[in-house]
C-alpha cells in the first residue's frame, strides 16, 4: 500500500507491504518493494477490475516460491519438476550486478 504525503497526495512517502504490513523502506532510506499487478478484461469474471499490491523483499519472495512450488506440484512426476525446483532464477526477466546493468 503505497502511503501519500499528507501535504502532496502526488508524493509516496513509504510503501507498506500488502501481505506483512512492515514499511519496505530500507537502511538507506530509499523504498525496496516489488509490485503484483493484474488488470482484467473482457470475458473475466472480474472485468473491469484492476490489482496492485506492494510487497517487501522476504514476503515477495515467499510469494514466488509458492508459486514455484505449486507448478512443481503439478508436474512432480514429469521431466520438468526437477528443473522447476532447480531453477534459482523463477520469474526473473533479468539481474544486474549494480542498478542498470542487466545481465539476463
């Protein structure tokens, strides 16, 4: 849940996670989050309806290794299931070793 500033509603002054409900902000002062976001559309059950919810870093990842976890379940016994548990980098459309440097 992102938190506005009382003087300018434009301005995010903390982001609270959805799942835990501590602040992502980190030791360096600057916000640490990742966002889920799902907007429907026709022919859904929920069209119309949008989504967002801020998590912090543990509960985010607790999250994609749920996730991972449950598509594991579903092929345990195929070729694919080890590969599923063996994949570190679930979900990840690429990493970089310093802010705008991508290396996938």
């Amino acid at each position: 849940m992102k938190v506005a500033s009382e003087t300018d509603p434009g301005m995010v002054t903390d982001v609270i996670c959805d799942m835990c409900g501590d602040s992502t902000r980190v030791a360096a002062g600057e916000l640490q989050y990742g966002t889920m976001h799902a907007s429907w559309g026709e022919g859904s059950p929920h069209s119309g309806e949008e989504y967002e919810l801020h998590l912090c870093e543990n509960c985010f990842f607790v999250q994609v290794s749920t996730m991972k976890r449950t598509r594991w379940v579903g092929v345990m016994f195929e070729e694919e299931g080890d590969a599923i548990l063996q994949n570190d980098a679930y979900g990840r459309v690429s990493k970089s070793s310093s802010f705008g440097e991508s290396h996938d």
